[in-house]
C-alpha cells in the first residue's frame, strides 16, 4: 500500500522556470492538501481540495495553482518559479476533509530548490 | 497574533524524564487539535487528537485540552531517544499548524 506518492523528490529550478508537482494517493481519500515547510514556519497550507472538482485556497497560495484531476491526484504548479518558493513541499490527504478525525496522511515529501 | 503558536525549542531533556510541549490559539471555535510528530528529513506523522477539554492518554502520552485558555499540550513520560524529533500542533477548521516544537532527548 503507497499511500500518498509524490513526485518528483528533487528538483532544482531557475527563476522563472515553470513546473508542477505531482501527488497521488491510493486510499480513495476524498480530500487533498498542498503544504510547503520553511525552517522555523511549520507547515503553511497552499491549497486544498475538500473533495473531488472543488479546490480552495490557504494560508500562502500566492504564486501556485493546483488542478484536482481526479479522486486520486491533486497536482500543484509553479508557474514563474521564484527563489521565495525555496521549500519541502508536502502533498497530503484525509478521508473526510478532517473534519471527524483530522488525521492527514502525509506524502514523503518534495524538496525545490529555485536559483 | 498567530493562529496556532508554539514555542519553537529546542527542548532539551534527559532520558527519562516527562517532556511538556505547549501550543496556543487564537479561534475560539476550533474544536479538535492534534499532534503530529516529524523526524528530521521525515514527513509528520499523527500521534494523539484531542476534542474535550480535559486529558487524553496513549501509552506514554498525553495530550491535555483547555479550550477557555486556548491551550492544548502534549506530555511525553519516561522520555526516551527515539522521541527526539520536530512536534506540530494542528488545529481543525483551516488545518492550521504551530511552527513545531523541536524536543531533544539526551542520554
């Protein structure tokens, strides 16, 4: 069982380059979470997608955009990348959007690098 | 004010000894908080949720709730090594998480 796959793990981008990362999970969870982890920030959400046709926005979602594609993938793209979006990037999904039991389980993690 | 705060660490303490990790936040209305534990190059990992106010227990944890002061905690009893890692509190409703609480275990 994968449970939450994302990729790529690394990738090392130049200002203004484009990309997307990618998440897929195998738990026929129905919600999906975009997080980005700063040193000394925790995880700050970027989007989410309470369930399968709907996505939303969090806390830091300037510069992103995400597609849920369908109940299994929920992608999240750079459009211009900038040295600001230096992070780990963690893709996560939950059964009912959390809101019974808010656990999230949580993808390996990808770690972008912009120059 | 920030909606889930932390102290950011690190916490030191010696093996064997009870670690107490605190969060604060600033709505309200949240009502379930919940701890999540990442080890360094690791993705975090749920360990105790909480949605009454008083304590909740798992093994050597605790996890205690006071929603009139907006705290919630987490007790680690008879610390060991292998609790050294990054704690996240996390608050329901906008999946908000604390900036993580960094607890060092030593020997």
């Amino acid at each position: 069982n994968a449970g939450v796959t994302q990729t790529p793990k690394f990738q090392v981008l130049k200002t203004g380059q484009s990309m997307t990362l990618q998440c897929a999970q195998d738990m026929n969870h129905n919600s999906m979470y975009w997080y980005r982890q700063d040193p000394g920030m925790g995880l700050r959400l970027i989007y989410y997608s309470a369930s399968e046709g709907t996505t939303d926005k969090g806390e830091v979602p300037n510069g992103y955009n995400v597609s849920r594609l369908n109940k299994r993938e929920f992608s999240l793209r750079l459009e211009s990348a900038a040295p600001s979006q230096t992070s780990v990037y963690f893709c996560a999904s939950s059964e009912s959007g959390g809101r019974i039991t808010g656990e999230l389980f949580f993808g390996e993690g990808s770690r972008l690098t912009v120059l | 004010q920030k909606e889930v705060e932390q102290n950011s660490g690190p916490l030191s303490v010696p093996e064997g000894a009870i670690a107490s990790l605190n969060c604060t936040y600033s709505d309200r209305v949240s009502q379930s908080f919940f701890w999540y534990r990442q080890y360094s190059g690791k993705s975090p990992e749920l360990i105790m949720s909480i949605y009454s106010n008083g304590d909740k227990e798992d093994g050597r944890f605790t996890a205690q709730l006071n929603k009139a002061s907006q705290y919630v905690s987490l007790l680690i009893r008879d610390s060991q090594p292998s609790d050294s890692a990054t704690y996240l509190c996390a608050v329901r409703g906008k999946l908000i998480f604390g900036q993580g609480t960094e607890l060092s275990v030593k020997p």
